[in-house]
C-alpha cells in the first residue's frame, strides 16, 4: 500500500450524498479494526506514533484535519475535509493529527486488530528503526 488519497464513491441526491466503503476494493486491505476520534478539544494533537504492521485508512467523516505523516527525512501534511476522500497510511510511517475543526469526526479503518507492541511511540525509537533498513 502507497501513502496517498484515495477517491470514496459519492452518489449525490437532492434527499442528501451517500459514500460507501468495500474491504479490498476502494480499502487495500481487509479491515479488522475501527475507531473514531471526536470531542477533540482545540489545539490538541492525536496519534504521535507509528506501527510495525498496521496500515490505515484515514477519513474525515465530519468537519475537517491535518494529519502529518514523516517517514524520518521528510514530512507531509494531509488536509482532509471531505467523507469522500480517505488517506492511506502504510505501516512504519511516523503520523499525527492536528488542526481539528469544531465538531470533527475522524474515522480510521485498521488492518490490524489492536496489538500495543505494534506501536512505535517514540520517535527518536522510530528514527532508529526507519534508520536501520
């Protein structure tokens, strides 16, 4: 899987839009994992780590958020504000979430069940690792 926006079918009706989502087609990967993040209170920063294993599929399912990703030379930052668009997040990519908007909702999809020795939660640690290839 390559970090990068991925396009989530919109059909538009006058009644309201409907999005949808489908394991191994607009998903890489069959997902065994999701969590939301909401009620961010203002100026504070999700995530902060990175996962030997896991991959992601990022959405902003309400309002809107920066998620900035560092592969340990570079940084980029993602600005995602639509329910129909999604961020693909590779294993062994350092990435946090900032710029919350009022009322956001962010929705990830897992590859990975919950597993905390997967987590890379020090970025010096990280670096080493990224570093080491």
């Amino acid at each position: 899987m390559e970090l990068g926006i991925i396009n989530i079918p919109k059909f538009i009706d006058e009644r309201g839009n409907l999005s949808f989502l489908e394991e191994c087609s607009q998903i890489p990967f069959k997902v065994k994992r999701a969590y939301w993040i909401y009620d961010v209170p203002g100026g504070q920063i999700r995530g902060g780590h990175a996962f030997f294993e896991q991959e992601e599929v990022i959405i902003a399912l309400s309002g809107s958020f920066d998620v900035v990703i560092n592969n340990g030379i570079t940084e980029q930052r993602f600005h995602l504000n639509r329910s129909y668009f999604g961020l693909c997040v590779p294993s062994k990519l350092w990435r946090h979430m900032d710029n919350f908007s009022t009322n956001s909702v962010v929705l990830v999809l897992a590859s990975t069940f919950y597993n905390e020795k997967d987590y890379i939660r020090n970025f010096d640690n990280y670096l080493s690792i990224v570093n080491e290839k």
